[in-house]
C-alpha cells in the first residue's frame, strides 16, 4: 500500500507543481525577443487574487521592459486583494502605467485603488474613474462599510497619490462622501483640485520627484499658519473688506478671538472658485473631467495609442495573459468548486482508509487534495504551514483509530491541528479584522457548507443505489456462511502446527477473505495481494486468530 501511496504521490504531486511553476513564471524555455518593448496586462472582470498572480509574474519577469501598461475595466472587486495588487504595482522596479479603456467598467471601486499605484494614469474617451468606497452585503443588497473601513482606505489611496504625485484629495474623495472639493487656477494657471477644510490645497502636481530643487507638493496651511500669516498681514482686528465666507468649516475657535476672525475673513475658499464635487457624494470622474481637474494629461483611445503618449515610440507591444494553470487555479478557489474538492479530497481517504488496500478512492482523495492546496498555493492564499497542520492532523487522527485504542491526546491534537490548518488555507486571515476579511470567513463557511452537503448527498446515494450495482457486487460479499453450510470460524489454532498449512481461497481475498484448511474456514489475509476464490493458499503467519497466507503453487508448476 505505501508503495502505491508513494506511486500516486509522485504521478500527481508533480503535476500540480509543474502548474505551479508555469504559473510563477519559472519556464526556462521562454524567451523575450531582443529589443525594447512594453508589456501590456489586462486587469479585467473582478478583481481577486488571480488578477495578483498574474500583475506579480509581469513584474517579476519583465524587469528590463521599458514600462507595465495595465489595460484596466473592472467594476471592482475584493479590496485585500486590490490592497496586494496595488502594493505590488507601487514597488515596481519599471514605470507603471494605468489605461482605463472605453467601453466598459473603467475603472471603478478596487480599479481606482490599482490606477492610483501606478506612475502615470491615461483614460480612453468614454472611461471613468472613481467610486471606491467600501461596501458590505447586507439585507437589501450592498451597504457602506464602517468608518474604521473607510479610514483605512482613504489613507490608502491617499498613501499612493502621494508616492506617485497623483492629486491625493481627489483621491480621497472617490473612498470618502464627506470630502468636498474645489478648484482653482495656480499661479502657473495649473487647475488644482483641493479640499477646503485642509486649507489651500495642493499645489500643481510635481513631475520631477527626484529633482531636490523642485519643491513639490507643499502640505495645505494648518489653522494656526493660517492665524500666523493673517495677524502678520493685517493684525488683531483684520482686514477693512472680509474675505469669503465659509471657513466655519474649520470651527471651534471663539469668534471673538483672533482665531475665530481669521477663521471668518481668510480668504481660502475664494470667490471664483469652482464647486468640484459637494459633501455627501462620491469622486467618479469621466475621462474628460480627469482632463479638466488635472488628474490625467492624455486621453487615447487605443493601447496603441497610450503607449505612444508616453513616449515609447520605438517599443514593441508584448500582451500578457493568463496562463492555462493560473486560469485553473483561479476557477479552483472559487468557494464552491473548493468545497467539493474538499469533499472529495476527505470524503476519498475516509473510504480508502475504511477499506483494505489502496484503490479508487485513495486516488480520488489525493488527488483532490493537491488540487485543492496546490491551487490556494499558486494563488497566494496558502502556504506550506497550512498543509503541514492538515497533514499533520490526518496522521494523527489515523494513528489514534488504527494503532492506538479509545480517543485521547493524539486523536484531540490531531482535530485541532487539522481544524487550524483547514481554517488558515481557507481564510488567509489568522484574526479578522476589516470586513473583507469576514469576507473570507464567509467564502470559508460557503466552502465547508458545500462540502457537508455535498458529501452527505454523495452518502444517501451510495447507501441507496450503489449496493444494487454490479460494482457492488464485485466489492462485497453478498453469499452467507453459516454453520449450517459447513462453515466455522476456529477462534484459534495452534501457532506451530498452521504455520505452512495447506488450503484454498473460498471467496476473493481483497485482501481479506476467507481460507478452508482440513475442513474448517478461517478467517485470512493477505499481505496486500489479490487471490482468486479457489486458488490454493498456504499459511506463512499468524497474528492472534487471523492468518496471514500467500498463493501456494501446487507441487510439479515450475
């Protein structure tokens, strides 16, 4: 049996690695033609971890490329993972441009979050851009997340405008409905998009980053800079003719004090100003109101096209797309087809495990399993401790049934450990946190749910259609043997004298069965071989009051 274990493992085992490894990009027989080019990746549909699998590849693989081009039209997806594809984007080695292209999603809720890591944004007419605010399932369909939700996006995808010298404000308020925003014209008659309750604004995004002359974005005035420069510029009682009003915004200073005049007459929002977006509604931006707040420069209509805007004029255009095992893996962790593997990966050793020898549903339970940890692997949503502790908890859970009597420590380690390693390789998420990561408790549960009942159907079948099957009958036992047909089971027999006994199979020994030796039926087994009912046996051992035989070769056979 061990033998055919180990047979199996090495048939199946390297299959699914070498999936693994196609997936991580580890063929060695690919090879990039010379010359500059430009790798395009289309980040489409839903966003889930597949979409990372491939963004991870093109980055790792294509390091001397001139620039990653994401061709994006999505209408969101899970924020964890946008959350990974956008850190990984941000640490691109290469510049990063995002494409929303026309026609489609654009690129709304997670697509903003991936647009917004990128170096450059480029928007095909038509497209837009914006509305990411998180969102929860609830009763009457989709509902706003939590503040603590909110908070961690906002400052996410205000991290990222930041780093890559996107308008940070804008971005903000595509997560936040609270934010509202203005625009005004620079001095450099740059149009600039900013948030009047943090002061100014920004000022014109900065296109040298790593220039130490270029001053870059300036953070917005704080209130008591704003109270500074208005009591150096007009002193205690303040200006002859008031500014604008609408600062109250920034209140909770005493309108008596200097702090509360400069809160009523600094002029920061100024009478001119335009009305971006008001409180209490989401950023989402079309491809020429991108143009138009300074969000985005060019607006082409083709990939083509965007590659040439950004100056890539003698680069070849090479597309990348799933390969066939990251598009298996992706399908094999959707919740419900990873229940049923699972099913079948624990419903399969179950049955091997209750039946002598290794056959069908050994295969069947193996199989399923490295599917199913092989996959979560590839995908990035498991790791090797998640199938150690399963495996661990199975070896365990078998050694306390077959070697050890009753139920104690090794049997409860072996519930835990298994019960753990099934929860991290279907979560991700040791302590949940956010409610994406309920998420995945609930995609977990959709999992385990799917299995129960999967199984529990499979069970009810097999107990009422398969005993009336030929296959059945080839497996079981469907003859009696009772005393009345000359059949007697001995309790025991000495050891010496059954040693070397002669007899013959009278069913099939698969491998146990029953042996007649001198007129009286013994219980035997084999040591894993298969012997024909009628064939001639010989007792080679004896373990308590069952008998351990081989096929004897009758005397003259050479």
């Amino acid at each position: 049996m061990l033998r055919k274990l180990a047979i199996l493992a090495m048939a199946v085992c390297p299959m699914v690695w070498a999936a693994a490894d196609e997936a991580n990009g580890n063929d060695e027989n690919e090879e990039t033609p010379p010359g500059p080019y430009v790798v395009v990746v289309p980040v489409e549909d839903m966003i889930d971890d597949g979409v990372h699998v491939l963004v991870e590849r093109a980055i790792r693989d294509h390091r001397d490329a001139e620039a990653i081009l994401f061709a994006i039209d999505t209408p969101g997806g899970r924020v964890d993972s946008a959350v990974k594809i956008a850190e990984t984007i941000q640490n691109a080695p290469i510049p990063t441009i995002a494409y929303i292209t026309g026609g489609g999603w654009g690129a709304i809720s997670a697509g903003a979050l991936v647009s917004f890591a990128c170096d450059d944004i480029a928007m095909a007419p038509g497209s837009s851009i914006g509305a990411a605010a998180p969102v929860i399932p609830g009763a009457g369909g989709m509902q706003p997340a939590g503040e603590k939700e909110v908070s961690f996006l906002r400052a996410r995808m205000r991290g990222l405008a930041e780093s890559k010298g996107h308008n940070p404000d804008i971005a903000e308020a595509m997560v936040d409905p609270d934010i509202e925003l203005r625009a005004r014209l620079d001095d450099d008659g740059q149009m600039v998009v900013y948030r009047p309750d943090l002061g100014s604004g920004p000022t014109a995004r900065n296109d040298s980053p790593n220039d130490d002359e270029s001053p870059g974005e300036q953070p917005a005035p704080s209130l008591q800079e704003m109270l500074e420069r208005f009591l150096e510029d007009y002193g205690e009682e303040g200006p002859a003719t008031p500014g604008t009003p609408g600062l109250d915004v920034l209140g909770g200073a005493d309108p008596g004090s200097a702090a509360g005049v400069a809160m009523q007459r600094f002029p920061v929002i100024q009478a001119n100003d335009q009305m971006v977006l008001e409180s209490g509604k989401l950023l989402t931006l079309t491809a020429s109101e991108a143009q138009a707040w300074g969000l985005i420069e060019h607006t082409p209509s083709t990939v083509e096209q965007a590659v040439l805007d950004f100056g890539y004029e003698d680069a070849r255009i090479e597309r990348l797309d799933y390969t066939w095992s990251e598009a298996l893996f992706r399908f094999l962790v959707n919740p419900t087809v990873a229940g049923l593997l699972l099913m079948a990966g624990m419903g399969g050793l179950y049955f091997e495990v209750r039946s002598p020898g290794f056959g069908l549903p050994g295969i069947i339970g193996i199989s399923a399993l490295a599917l199913f940890f092989g996959a979560r692997y590839v995908i990035g949503l498991s790791d090797w401790l998640d199938l150690i502790l399963v495996a661990l908890g199975l070896g365990l859970i078998i050694v306390e049934l077959f070697v050890l009597p009753g139920f104690g420590i090794f049997g409860i380690t072996g519930a835990i450990s298994l019960l753990v390693g099934l929860y991290l390789a279907l979560t991700n998420v040791p302590i949940p946190e956010y409610s994406w990561d309920f998420d995945r408790l609930r995609d977990a549960g959709m999992s385990l749910t799917v299995a129960f009942l999967s199984y529990t159907l499979l069970a009810a079948v097999a107990l009422r259609v398969f005993p009336h099957t030929p296959a059945y009958r080839k497996l079981v036992l469907n003859d009696a043997f009772t005393n009345e047909a000359g059949y007697t089971v001995e309790p025991e027999m000495d050891v010496e004298s059954s040693v070397g006994m002669q007899g013959k199979a009278v069913t099939m020994l698969r491998p146990a069965g029953r042996g007649r030796f001198g007129g009286k039926t013994y219980s035997v087994v084999t040591r894993g071989d298969y012997i024909d009912e009628g064939a001639p046996i010989r007792v080679v051992e004896v373990r308590g009051n069952r008998y351990v035989v081989v096929a004897d070769q009758p005397k003259g056979d050479t």
